[in-house]
C-alpha cells in the first residue's frame, strides 16, 4: 500500500493533467451538441488508456523500488549498480551516488590499510620489547636486594601491560586465533594464579582456592588472560583480606573470584565493561586504563562465556564468569 501511495504522489501531476485534459474534451464535445454515448465512448476509451498505462508504469516503479530496497540489505560496494533510469535527472543522482561511494570507499581502504601498518608496527613493537625485559630480568635476579626485588616487581607490571598491548591487538582477528577443545579449568587457573603467586605473597593477600573439579569447552590461552586480569584487578585493589577462587554453589559451571579489597562504587558498575571508562576507584588509581575488564568482556563474548560484577563498597567484589556449555544438535 505504502508503494501504491508512493507512486500515486509521484504521478500525481500526471493525473491532474490527464483528468483536465478528459474534460476539456468533453466540454468542446458537448458544446457541438454531440450524442451523449459518443461523449461517454470517448471518456471510456481515455480511462481505459489511462489505467493500462498506469498499471505498466506501477509494475515498472514496482520492480524498481524492490531492486532499490534488495541493494539497501544486501549493499556491496565493489558491486553497486542502481537499476537504469530513463530519466535524466535520476541518472544524475545516480552519478553522484556511484561517486560518492567511490569516494568512501577509497577513505576505507586509506583507513584500512593505515590501520593494518600501525597493528603491524604495534605488535612487531610487543615482540621486541620482550627482549630487553628478558635481560633486565636475568640482570636483576643475579643479586637479591630489596632494590632489585622492587624492580623486580614494577618490571612484572610492563610485562603484563605488554601482554595486554599484543592481546588487545589480537582481539581485532580473535576468531582466527582461537583453539577451541575441553580443558580442566583447576589447570587454567592454576597458571594465572602461579603467574602472580609472588604479588599474593609481596602484598601478604590469602588466597583461598578450592577445587574446581571442572571441565569446560574454551580457549585455553585467552581464558588464562581473561583470569589473569581479574586477579590482576584483586591484587591492585585489596590491601589486606583475602582473594578466593571457587565455584559458584547456585549457578551452573560459574567459575566465582572474590575478593575483600575496595569494591567498586554502585553507580559506576552498570558501565564498568566499556572501553576506557575506569570509574570512581580507578580515577582515584590515577594508573587505571579501562581497558582490562572491556578486553575481558570481549573476549568471553567471543568464547560464548558470560562475566558479571557484585561490589560493595569496602567489602568487596565477586566476579563470575559463566562457562556453561552450550549443547549443539547436530541431527537431521
């Protein structure tokens, strides 16, 4: 109906002259007296034209509309064509349409191409850097002082963020870098706990860790990084307390990390899993990137895992990370 309307206001010009025009005929037929089923033969024959031409006009406006709307769903811009047009000012928009998306996509290919450049130099940049860490590292573990021990430490804290420099990297092409088969999730998390066994005892945080007697269909690299993170956000949040590690006694195959340390302010949770948004605690910081828990909740998205955030603040915070599986019938 909306097609129908359309047209009718688009001939409608066309209409109007034509419904003149049948009048002015009939006027000078009636004024020379003519017979009135000549008169009526003759407005017959012109509504009969009239209707025929309108309907293979309607069928050709018809086909037109339907190509416009299939190339609006199904657009590709190296393959755009608009249906042709005998109409000279239509072509005209037509050309500069086709010009326009030239023009775009052009820019998107510039884009494209300085975006693969600067990935390229970032990531070549994050393999390189690991070199020198490496000899800092030797350097500083050949003689035991608090000094070195300090250093120690803040060098700990370059690794991880080199290691979230090449893994937000990686998040642009993460289907293609993802092993997907059944893992223990205990030995999971056992290698992100491990990686920070030093800080628990540095910052003397308890860690209460119960068997998680778990298997669960994943990627074991990038679900080690999502852990690693969210002790990582434990750690530099609890001063004193504890960090416990089990599974949720409620929710099925949800994997629970709470801890005692600041919480976070209720009104900055709704938004805690956006890009570079760092809330009230994290401003506080003045070190909080925004980054962690968006790369978290990207990457769990991705694994077909679910996290979610309970905070009180000066109680604590629970994380849990939902790794149900998701049964898939393959039958006919």
């Amino acid at each position: 109906m909306n097609v129908f309307l359309s047209y009718i206001k688009q001939k409608l010009r066309s209409i109007i002259f034509i419904i003149i025009s049948t009048c002015i005929i009939l006027i000078v037929f009636s004024l020379y007296s003519l017979p009135l089923e000549s008169v009526l033969y003759v407005a017959l024959l012109i509504g009969l034209f009239t209707i025929v031409v309108g309907i293979i006009e309607f069928i050709s406006f018809y086909k037109k509309y339907t190509r416009l709307n299939e190339l609006k769903n199904n657009i590709i811009l190296n393959n755009f064509r608009f249906p042709d047009s005998n109409d000279l000012i239509i072509s005209k928009y037509q050309e500069i349409i086709d010009a326009i998306a030239n023009d775009r996509l052009n820019i998107i290919n510039e884009n494209e191409r300085a975006l693969s450049d600067m990935m390229d130099y970032y990531t070549i940049w994050a393999h390189q850097i690991k070199t020198p860490i490496a000899a800092m590292r030797l350097i500083l573990q050949s003689e035991n002082s608090s000094t070195n021990n300090e250093l120690l430490e803040q060098l700990f804290k370059i690794e991880q963020y080199v290691e979230m420099v090449l893994h937000y990297l990686k998040t642009e092409s993460l289907n293609s870098d993802m092993h997907i088969k059944t893992y223990s999730l205990d030995s999971i998390v056992k290698q992100a706990v491990r990686k920070y066994s030093k800080l628990f005892i540095r910052k003397k945080i308890k860690l209460n860790y119960e068997e998680l007697n778990c298997n669960v269909l994943t990627d074991e690299k990038w679900l080690v990084f999502v852990i690693e993170q969210i002790l990582s956000n434990s750690l530099k949040y609890t001063n004193s307390g504890e960090i416990s590690i089990y599974m949720d006694d409620k929710l099925p195959d949800t994997l629970v990390i709470e801890d005692t340390g600041i919480g976070i302010e209720k009104e900055d949770l709704p938004r805690i899993f956006e890009k570079g948004f760092t809330g009230f605690n994290g401003r506080l910081d003045k070190k909080s990137t925004g980054i962690g828990l968006f790369l978290c909740k990207r990457i769990l998205n991705n694994l077909s895992h679910t996290i979610s955030i309970e905070s009180e603040v000066d109680k604590g915070t629970k994380i849990k990370i939902g790794l149900d599986k998701i049964d898939i019938d393959v039958s006919d």
